[in-house]
C-alpha cells in the first residue's frame, strides 16, 4: 500500500527559552520556543509555582505581541500640533538630550514640577526610586483607579489583602466565595484553585452583578445591586453575631477585639485604643483581671470585661462592633431591597459559612508556638475562603466594604488558618511596618523619602507648610488621607486646572490617559491638548514612554518607545510584587530571549542612563560616571539596604544565599538556569498563623521580608481612622476644612461602615448601573492589536438585563443611547439574562479610536467597539460650593469607575458607535491585510 508518511511528532523548537510571561498580571512561568532564532511557540511552564504549565489564550497569544504591527519602531520627536500625530523620527543621543534639556532645570530649581506617572509596569520599587532620586513628589502609579482600596483597606485591618497578597487554602478549603471578581485577574491560579476544590465536592459563591467567568461555574450566584456588597457583608456579620457564630478564641488571641477603648467624651484621646507607657495596647486579663499587654506570655484577653478609671468605663473593640452590628438597621429584612437579595437568602448564606467554618472544622498536627510564648500541638481549620478584586473596591465607599469584608473573614477565624485565607509572603505586615509617604522637596536633591506609604494620622497628611497639597494628585490630604497608592486619575486634571499648582513635565509610561485608561475620556483630550492665552499648551510638555502605537502616543510631544516584554528584562520583585504563593516566598525575571529588531530601549534601562546624564544620586558613581549601565545590571548590583536587592534567589558570592546576601554577578545567569524564577519554601510548623507565628516571624526576618519580628493584632478598630475624625472633631494642630468635617464624622467610622452613593450620583434621574470588566481573554489595552485574542472580542457589545430589554423595546441586535450626568454613547446591544436586573455592562478596554494600535480605519474594535468613560467623569457634579469634588473613595481617593448612574432608551441605528472621534495619524501606519509570517523552514 502507498501510505504518506506523516510526521506525528515534529519539531517545535531548537531551543527552550524560560522566562516569565507579561500579558496580564498573574506572572506565569512560559517555554518560549525558539526556531532560527525567533519566536516560535509559548507554553507554560509546569515547574513553575505560580501557573505549573497552565497557560491561557493571551499568555499564548505573547507571540503575537512582539510580531505586532503597532510596535513603535524608533524615538519621536512632535513637529505638528498635539494629538495630530505629526512626528519626526529621531535618534537615541537626541531624544535623551531633549528630555534632559528638560528635566534639568526642573530639578535645578523646583523637582515638583515633574509628575512621573506609570502604569501597569510591575516594576514600581525601580520607577519610585528614580521619581525620589530626582526629587519630586508627585510619583505613583495605576492603583489609585484600580485597586488602592482593596490593597489599603486590607494592611491597614489584617496586613495584607487579596490576589497579589494572598490566597486561599485550595488544599483544605471546602466553601469559597468570591466578591467581585472578574476573570482576568489571577485567573490561571483561580481556575486551577477552582478545580482543584470542585474535584473535592466543595462549593463556590460568587457574588457579583454580573454572571460571566467564575461566577458562571459558581454553586451559587449573587446578583448583587452594584455599590451594596458592604450592606450585604454587614448583614451577614449581623446574623452570626445574633446568632453567636463567631469564633471567640481567634478574636481575643489574634485581633484588637479586646482592646481596651478610651472613653473620655469631649477629649483629644477620646475613642483611641488604651496603651501602656511603651504603646502596647491593653486587654483585659482574665487571669489578674487588669489591664495589660496584649503581647504578654500568658495574657489571656477577655472580651467581655471593661475597665473602671477617672471615673469613666472602657470598653473593649468588641463591645463597640456588638452594639454597631447588632443594631437592625443591617437585619437582612432591612438590607434586602438595596442589596437586590432576600432577606432569607442572606440568612442562608450566613449560616452556610458559619456551618463550614465551625461544623466542619478540622485540626492539622503542627506543633507551633506562638508570640506569647504559648506551645501549641495543633492547628485548627475553618475552611471557608473568601476572595475579592476591583468590583467591590472601584466605588466611593469600596474601602469601607473592603474592611468589612476582612471582618467577616476574622469574626469567622478564617486567616491565616488552615482552609482559610493565607498571607503571600511578603506578607503579612501590619500597616505600621511600611513606610509613611514623603513629599518635602528641595531643589537640585533627592526627596526626603518614599512618596507612598501608610499614614497613622494627620501628622503624616503630604501637606505643605500652608496646608495646601504637597502632591499634584492630592494624594495622603485632608480629601482623601489614606491614599496609599495615590491618584494617578487626577494628575492631568489637577496640572490643567493648576489644583493645587501647574507643571512644567508630565511624564508617563504605559499610562492610556487620553482614552481607556481615563475618566472623562474627551475632556482629557482637551485638557493635554488647550493652550493658554498666550498659545503655550496648559500642560508644556509631555514625555511618554510605550511599545505601542496606542491612543496616548498623539498627544505627546516626545515619545521613548519600549521593547516588548520578551526583548527586555524585568524584575519581579519580594521589594514589589513578586510571585509568591502561601508556602514560600518567590520571585522571578524577564530576559531578552529575543533582541529587538527596532530601534528601542526598554524604559527601565532608558531611565537608568537618563538618570545619569541627570546627575540623580542612585544613578551615577562618585566620579559623575553612570553607574548602572542598564536595568539588568540595576537588578544584579543595586541593594536596597546592605545585603538586600532587588531579586532574593541566588545571593552571595557563590549564590547559595536566599533574601539576604551579597550581590552575585552571576545571578541572573542563575534564574535563567532555574527556568527564570527562585523559590524558599516555608518550613513546617511556620506556613499558617504567619503574623503570631514565631518561627515563621523567624524565618521571615531571615529572608530580609523584615528586620525584626513584627508580631501584631488584627485591627477590626481602626485607630488611624479615630485620629482623623478627632482632627475633624477640633483636635490637634492639623485642622480639616471645615466643609470636610461632616464628611470625617460620617465616613471615617473605625469600625466599616456602608454609605450608599446613589445622592451624588442623581440616581432618580439615572436609575441603572453601569459598568465594565475585563475579559479572561485581554489585559488592559494591550490584547486588542493582538491578531490572536482579536478574534475572541474584536467589538464588544452592551449587554442588558432582561426586564430593561422589554421596558425599552430592545431586541438583540438594536442600539441604544445611554446617558449619564456627564455625557451619552450609542451602542450596539444583546440581551444577557445572568445580569442585575437594573445594571447594564460591557467588556472594558476593547474599543479602540481609529488610527491607533495599526488597525485598519473601519477595524470593529474602532467602528462597533465603545468605551464607557465618555461616560464617566473624573468630578463629581458640582455642589454649588466652587469646589472641585473627585469622583473617587473619599477615604483612599481610589477612582469610583463603579458608581457610574445611566439612562438607557432604543435609538436608531448609526453608521457606527457614538462618540466617533476624528481618526489620529499613528506614527507606525497601519499594519498589513494579512498578519503572516514563518517561522523556521
């Protein structure tokens, strides 16, 4: 017979580059396939701790990032208007010499007037040590619009928070509940989690509006009314406490729970928590029956006692949270019609984790001791897990829900536990162990101190003498004083405004600002593109940083192009964000697997020698020579403090040291051999009770994660947040304005509250919720120019509630117009039954304005692809005050994309989708018909 031969096993590859992959946040280990020296194939890599070989469609479709046509390809230089897209291609030498002609004299004479801004670049301990060495204040980055609220609320109650600080116990977990969690985030652990747990016969709850993704695998699905997943979380925390379903022992050993409450009404220490001479705070003891140390071997905490003293009784945090929750205002009968859940419902669901967590505890033999000294044979279990992302916190009162979700999780037992919630190292740290944010400025030298950080009162608030805001963004001010991680939302409105002063360099990399990644999308562009009386821009000059040709790029008038992320190295870092898993501390690089075959550099190597022909401090040696050749050799040589750098794995001369250790010239050699990341496992008997557990404390403080132990209670009573409502109370030195006091009584509780949203948002008028998330498939902006993931969402319709659908006529198929208090869009839309019956919603990030990534001009992410921040405004509605009011969580400032109130009604349908802004020129063209290329022979 004549059989063709058929190859069944060809050969993929000449080579196996490992590196880590970069298409969204979760870090996996990938095998990049190398054939003729390019890029051939991307796997996951099973050895790796964080995804062990899974890979999804973007981590993939990575290979179809570094082919795309919409790379910038050399420095741009503006020569026509902002936002014409006029540009004239320049060398390196030239680019670096205008932005130092710059810089310069803005660091000579006022650093402030630099903003440097970036977006989601996973290199922030590198890119906030170059904003400090130049001096200016006015440095941070994406999480002020996406996440500070989860990330602050969680240091400052349990000292740590979700995803990058946490995870659940997979292996013990038998009840997971998820709050608003979309799929791209995590999602390869999540998914592996999810499975592993559901093979076990435990079950999933996922709250939110919208039921896509994991909520579409869920046992049970919440569709909660949008903004009042703190309401629910308070009614629940209502029943168990009635019900007594409350684990007493974890809350008097581990949290502030029996803490004793100064009561002296009238008092500048009134409402603090009592401490001794040392600031140790006081419990009750039940042994001796006085005051004493919460930290004290063999204290045994009570949380029912008070203590009698000048006359006046305190009471412990405890009693505070009893006559708090137990009041009926959170009874499930009174929270139902706003949270859109029965009350009968909420009670099933309180029972159902107080059932798992107590009826279905279990016990692990490991012996542990804890920071009292007390010896313990066993661990208990509770195995009920929560998990929680932007959908709770992107709302002006998501960090007040955040902490109220922390404090389901504590009265439950539920952290640090086995079948619970555990710590990420470099987590936990209280919020007393990170630094406080820095803002003085002097000129021709480096600012006094990181900018971010963890305020304890308003003597840490980044004001100026005057008391006006020392920062551009307004970030750690009486307006919004626990803003951790700042607001990069309000940078250009502020500089155009001149709020609280004007600039002379904006500076941003990765950051969309003139489309997805703003609020207020057209007034952004007007704001980057208007000029003054005297036809200056109001913003002078604008450097921008980015591999693609996206919307930003118009509206700069010097542009740094990047490389992609196998053309670089990058560094995930235990000082940043690293890829640590409950069990060990980890981290991992990226390295040039490919060499560009453009003209660019990556942005963290051009800040090293941009930084040295600045002359900034951390960048040049003694003698002025630069004095870290690129980013790589940053990594390897730069130490934090003695012994501690930027990676963990591999220190010391012979790299056998982990955490701490001296430089090694060979480390990143070392990574690359070990697959491009580093693990140090735990030991046993130190992997839960992480912030009690002495030898995990131990071996913490070894790795160089701390300097000393850092044992601490778990803060269900806030004091920082005390310390400013005493301030709005009159007292102290640092005094709010007075039109912000009402607002620190009402929001700044110490114990989480919720507060509806829906007066500011004119909600009589726009009686529908609107909102987006992102898709499993893409990651920010960047998965819509790739030809791969095009094709999962290349155009994203609006999708609408059943009962809308009907009230308006809609079939699938019409358009709408949606208004809001700011603006209006029509769109296209289908019906979409899993859905809140009054929120409408689509996928963020897909629609596209023509003429940017490469695409083609009538491309459907630019012609039926929408955006719904036309819709959204960075302000609020004015108030009649002349004051200018953020859109934002009043406590942290973080962006509250999530209250936006619309109007729906069916319109005819328009040639495309509405607004269409005018196409801009893309300095890159547009890329061919046919994306094709071969790869090997």
């Amino acid at each position: 017979m004549n059989q063709p031969k058929i190859d069944l096993s060809p050969k993929v590859s000449d080579e196996v580059r490992k590196t880590t992959c970069y298409m969204c946040a979760c870090r996996c280990g990938i095998n990049v396939h190398m054939k003729d020296g390019k890029v051939a194939y991307i796997e996951g890599n099973k050895d790796h701790p964080v995804n062990q070989g899974v890979l999804c469609a973007k981590g993939s479709a990575g290979i179809m990032q570094v082919n795309a046509p919409s790379r910038l390809r050399k420095p741009l230089k503006r020569v026509g208007e902002r936002g014409a897209g006029d540009f004239q291609e320049i060398e390196w030498d030239e680019a670096l010499q205008i932005a130092t002609d710059w810089l310069a004299p803005v660091r000579r004479d006022n650093p402030e007037k630099l903003a440097f801004f970036t977006g989601r670049d996973q290199s922030q301990s590198f890119t906030s040590f170059w904003a400090q060495n130049f001096g200016t204040c006015n440095y941070a980055a994406h999480g002020g619009f996406c996440s500070v609220n989860m990330a602050a609320a969680g240091i400052y109650t349990i000292g740590g928070a979700f995803w990058e600080f946490g995870q659940p116990d997979w292996d013990h977990t038998k009840l997971f509940m998820l709050f608003g969690v979309a799929e791209d985030h995590d999602s390869n652990p999540i998914k592996m989690g999810i499975g592993k747990i559901k093979k076990r016969g435990a079950r999933v709850i996922g709250v939110n509006p919208i039921r896509t993704g994991y909520n579409a695998v869920a046992d049970d699905w919440v569709g909660i009314t949008p903004g009042t997943d703190g309401l629910f979380i308070l009614s629940m925390i209502h029943c168990l406490m009635k019900a007594g379903r409350m684990d007493l022992h974890y809350l008097a050993q581990y949290t502030n729970a029996p803490v004793l409450v100064i009561n002296n009404p009238g008092a500048a220490d009134h409402g603090l928590l009592m401490r001794d001479a040392n600031g140790k705070e006081l419990v009750m003891d039940r042994a001796t029956g006085k005051p004493t140390p919460f930290d004290q071997p063999g204290v045994k905490p009570d949380l029912a006692a008070t203590y009698e003293a000048n006359g006046q009784t305190h009471r412990p945090v405890f009693h505070q949270m009893a006559e708090m929750y137990l009041d009926e205002q959170y009874a499930p009968e009174n929270v139902a019609d706003r949270c859109g859940i029965s009350a009968g419902r909420i009670r099933t669901i309180a029972a159902e984790l107080a059932r798992v967590a107590f009826d279905e505890a279990f016990e692990l033999d490991h012996a542990w001791t804890d920071f009292r000294g007390e010896k313990h044979d066993k661990m208990i279990g509770r195995p009920v897990s929560f998990h929680s992302m932007r959908g709770i916190s992107a709302h002006a009162n998501g960090f007040q829900t955040c902490r109220a979700l922390h404090t389901l999780q504590i009265i439950l037992g539920t952290v640090e536990v086995p079948g619970g919630f555990r710590f990420k190292p470099p987590y936990p740290k209280p919020a007393t162990a990170h630094p406080k944010p820095h803002c003085k400025v002097t000129a021709d030298a480096p600012l006094d101190g990181p900018h971010l950080g963890f305020v304890h009162g308003p003597e840490d608030l980044a004001l100026k003498d005057d008391g006006t805001p020392a920062r551009i963004d307004k970030a750690f001010t009486w307006e919004n004083p626990m803003s951790s991680h700042g607001l990069m939302h309000m940078v250009i409105s502020n500089a155009y405004a001149g709020d609280p002063y004007k600039i002379d360099v904006l500076f941003m990399y990765m950051a969309n600002m003139s489309w997805n990644s703003s609020m207020n999308t057209r007034g952004v562009i007007d704001m980057l593109t208007d000029k003054d009386e005297n036809g200056d821009y109001v913003i002078p000059k604008i450097i921008y940083s980015d591999a693609y040709s996206s919307e930003m790029v118009a509206y700069a008038d010097l542009i740094l192009p990047d490389t992609t992320y196998l053309e670089r190295h990058d560094c995930i870092s235990l000082l940043d964000r690293p890829i640590c898993e409950a069990d060990a501390a980890a981290d991992a690089i990226r390295w040039p697997v490919i060499e560009p075959d453009r003209d660019v550099i990556g942005f963290q190597s051009m800040l090293c020698t941009l930084g040295a022909k600045l002359g900034l401090p951390g960048f040049v040696n003694d003698d002025g020579s630069q004095k870290y050749e690129d980013y790589a050799d940053y990594i390897v040589n730069h130490e934090r403090k003695p012994g501690i750098g930027p990676l963990a794995g591999f220190r010391g001369l012979d790299g056998e040291k982990s955490g701490r250790g001296e430089v090694n010239q060979s480390q990143l050699e070392l990574y690359i051999e070990n697959g491009g990341f580093f693990v140090e496992h735990i030991p046993a008997g130190a992997q839960y009770y992480k912030p009690w557990n002495a030898a995990y404390q131990d071996w913490a403080v070894g790795m160089g994660l701390y300097d000393s132990p850092q044992h601490y209670l778990f803060s269900l009573y806030s004091e920082p947040m005390r310390k400013f409502q005493l301030a709005a109370e009159g007292h102290g030195e640092r005094q709010p304005p007075d039109h912000l006091r009402a607002q620190y009584a009402e929001k700044m509780s110490p114990l989480p509250i919720w507060y509806s949203c829906e007066a500011e948002n004119k909600a009589d008028a726009f009686p529908v919720t609107a909102l987006t998330q992102r898709p499993m498939a893409m990651y920010h902006s960047w998965g819509s120019q790739n030809a791969w993931l095009r094709q999962l969402h290349g155009h994203n319709p609006l999708y609408v509630p059943t009962k809308l659908m009907r009230e308006n006529g809609l079939s699938d198929g019409d358009w709408a117009k949606v208004t809001s208090p700011h603006g209006e869009i029509t769109v296209p839309v289908l019906e979409m039954a899993a859905l809140n019956e009054n929120t409408i919603w689509t996928w963020n990030a897909i629609g596209k304005r023509k003429g940017a990534w490469a695409l083609e001009e009538n491309a459907p992410e630019a012609t039926r692809g929408f955006l719904l921040n036309h819709l959204i405004h960075e302000l609020l509605p004015p108030k009649g005050d002349g004051l200018r009011w953020a859109n934002s969580d009043p406590i942290t400032g973080q962006a509250a994309w999530f209250d936006l109130k619309v109007r729906i009604e069916k319109a005819d349908a328009p040639v495309e989708a509405q607004p269409a802004l005018d196409p801009i020129k893309s300095p890159v063209g547009t890329g061919p018909k046919d994306l094709t290329w071969k790869v090997g022979k």
